[in-house]
C-alpha cells in the first residue's frame, strides 16, 4: 500500500487555511471598506450582492452602495516585491 505524501510544512493544511483569513471589500464606488471574513464573503456572493473584482488578492465589490450605513474608509496599498507582494490595509487613508 502506498504511504500518504507528506507535504513540506509551508503547504501543511493549517498554514493553507491561515494564510488568508480575511477578504478585501470594495463598495459600488470602489472604496476599500474594512475587510470581511471569508464566510462573510461567500455569504455576500452566493446572494448576488457581490461580485469579485480580483482573484489576487481576492477581492469583492458590491453591487450596491450602502448609504444607509456609517462606514469607516480604509487607505489600501500593494507593494509589488521580488519574491513576495505585501499588501497594506489600515485605517489611515494616507497610506
């Protein structure tokens, strides 16, 4: 019987599911809003209120803006690397 493949511990399932834990959101304006979890999300798209803008790094955008609500504006960068892409989200639109 052949033995189960033993992957290397940067591919290990744990490390798979912590890499991403939160998922970039985009009103119907394109401003970054505060990110959601990734059930959030699927919740968001399954619905149809939703629709991804990007697979990397995933983003939604709404098909609706939310006027009604008081949201919090985000400043939301990517810095393009040579092995890795950082990308920075926070609460200072300055960013």
């Amino acid at each position: 019987m052949a033995q189960p493949a033993i992957l290397p511990t940067r591919y290990r399932k744990s490390k798979i599911q912590n890499y991403m834990s939160k998922v970039l959101i985009l009103d119907a304006n394109q401003q970054p809003l505060y990110p959601v979890r990734i059930s959030c999300a699927r919740l968001l798209l399954s619905q149809g209120k939703a629709t991804v803008f990007q697979r990397y790094p995933f983003t939604i955008i709404l098909k609706e803006s939310l006027s009604h609500l008081t949201l919090e504006q985000l400043g939301f960068k990517i810095h393009p690397g040579v092995k890795t892409t950082n990308i920075i989200v926070g609460k200072d639109k300055k960013i």
